[in-house]
C-alpha cells in the first residue's frame, strides 16, 4: 500500500463513520467531518461528557487518537504525573461507544498496517531481507 492508497483508506473510514450515503459524500471529507461533529454536538444534549482514561500502546497510535480528538473539537489531556501513553478526554460515552473508537480502530488498524509494511521493505531493502521472528527453542536445563 502506498501513502496515496492510505489516504484514501483513511478517507474512507471516516466518510463510513460520518454516515456518508453517496459516493460524492465519501469524497466530501469537510462534509463529514461537519456530520460527525454536529452528531456530537447533539449527543452532548442527552448524554452529558464523562472523563475518559485511555492507554495507547505505542506512539502511532497516541499520535492518531490526539489528532482524532482534535478533529472533533474535543480537548485531550492528562493530569500530572500520568504516563505519557495516557490520553484523558471528556466525551459523551455514547459517542465514544459508536463512533470515536470504532473509527479509532479501523483508523489504527489501517496505519498499523502500512507501518509495518514500509518498515518491512525498508528493513528487507537496506539490512537483511529475512526480517521474520526469532526461532523458538527449548531452555537449556
């Protein structure tokens, strides 16, 4: 997949979650982008915000949630002293259960996937080409 391909991927999920019904919607983005936010803004009036904790396991991931919250004018934080995976955000559980963090995953798991795929051809382009797991071998007693 190149960088092209996951744009569009990416483009993609998020005109699924913005509830995007025509091709020329999906090609929208500041449309549903402007649907996703306007869902929220709704949300907020039946299902007040709650304090969200969340744990990223790795930079990438932290780095795409932050710029999700971002997108959707929702302010992240964390409290003094808190790991710098820990990303805190006041959301209305209902938004969070089925858009943010579905789009989230979808989102991660389409990065994820290009990451490693670039880093697998770059590793197997400029230092070795077997770029798979260590053996696994019974301990010496």
């Amino acid at each position: 997949m190149n960088e092209k391909k996951l744009t569009e991927k990416l483009k993609l999920i998020e005109a699924l979650f913005a509830g995007a019904t025509t091709d020329g919607e999906k090609d929208a983005a500041f449309n549903a982008l402007q649907r996703i936010r306007d869902r929220l803004n709704e949300i907020k009036k039946e299902d007040p915000p709650v304090e969200y904790k969340f744990s990223m396991a790795d930079v990438w991931s932290r780095k795409l949630f932050l710029a999700l919250l971002r997108r959707y004018d929702i302010k992240p934080y964390r409290y003094y002293r808190q790991r710098y995976t820990t990303v805190m955000a006041k959301i209305p559980k209902s938004f969070v259960d089925e858009t943010l963090w579905p789009e989230f995953e979808a989102l991660n798991k389409t990065l994820r996937q290009y990451i490693e795929e670039a880093t697998n051809k770059i590793i197997g382009e400029t230092i070795h080409s077997d770029s798979s797991d260590a053996e696994v071998i019974k301990q010496l007693e």
